[in-house]
C-alpha cells in the first residue's frame, strides 16, 4: 500500500541532535490518511515503540524514555513524516524504522497495528 524509506540517522555525540525523515511512496491511498509510528531496535532486543501520530497530526505519542526530547511530527503536503531527537544517550543507539497503518481512530504504540515498515536507519550515539 504504502512504501516507506527513512533517512537521517548517523553517528552523534551525546547530547547531540538528529532529524530522521520517513518519505512516503503511495499508490492508491494518500498519506494523510497513515497513523505514522517510530520504533526501534536495539542489538538483542526486541523492536520497540519510541513515538506516533495520527493522520492529521492532532495527536501524538511517546515512549517514557524519549518524552521531552523527542518530537514526533509530519507535514502531509510532502508525504514525509519526522522524528527530532535532541538531548540524544547512547542507550538511544538503535535502528530506527519508520512504519504507518490505517488502522483505528488514532495512532497506537502496538506494533502489530502497523503493516507497512521501513527498512530502518542506523543511530548511534557515541558517550
């Protein structure tokens, strides 16, 4: 349905800022009408939720362990949604993938909800 392709991460020192980007290639549907999330996966662990937001951008959501220095966004014009990080640890050192549904009322920090992923992009965060 929709082909999602992230960009943005690298290697940044702590306390350092990083802007991933999550493009959107659609064929049927338009991408305001995508719940986008943000997850991770660190080396060993499972895949886990970090933010979302809802089609229109109304309503957003974070895992406790990025809230204040996260900010999940998107700009519908451009089919591109977008993860700031600032204040960055190396404990956020991760693959970060970009994934979007069409599921529900508003976004959802289940991964299962979502059907359409990334490839992911690397972030690493040096102490």
């Amino acid at each position: 349905q929709v082909q999602l392709v992230e960009s943005g991460g690298g290697l940044v020192q702590a306390g350092g800022s990083l802007r991933l980007s999550c493009a959107a290639s659609l064929r049927i549907f338009t991408f305001s009408t995508y719940h986008v999330g943000w997850f991770r996966q660190a080396p060993g662990k499972e895949r886990e939720f970090v933010a979302a937001i809802s089609r229109s951008g109304g309503a957003t959501g974070y895992a406790d362990s990025v809230k204040g220095r996260f900010t999940i966004s998107r700009d519908n014009a451009k089919d591109t949604g977008y993860l700031q990080m600032n204040s960055l640890k190396p404990e956020d050192t991760a693959i970060y993938y970009c994934a979007a549904t069409q599921y529900g009322s508003t976004w959802s920090s289940s991964r299962g909800v979502y059907d359409n992923w990334g490839q992911g992009t690397q972030v690493t965060v040096s102490s």
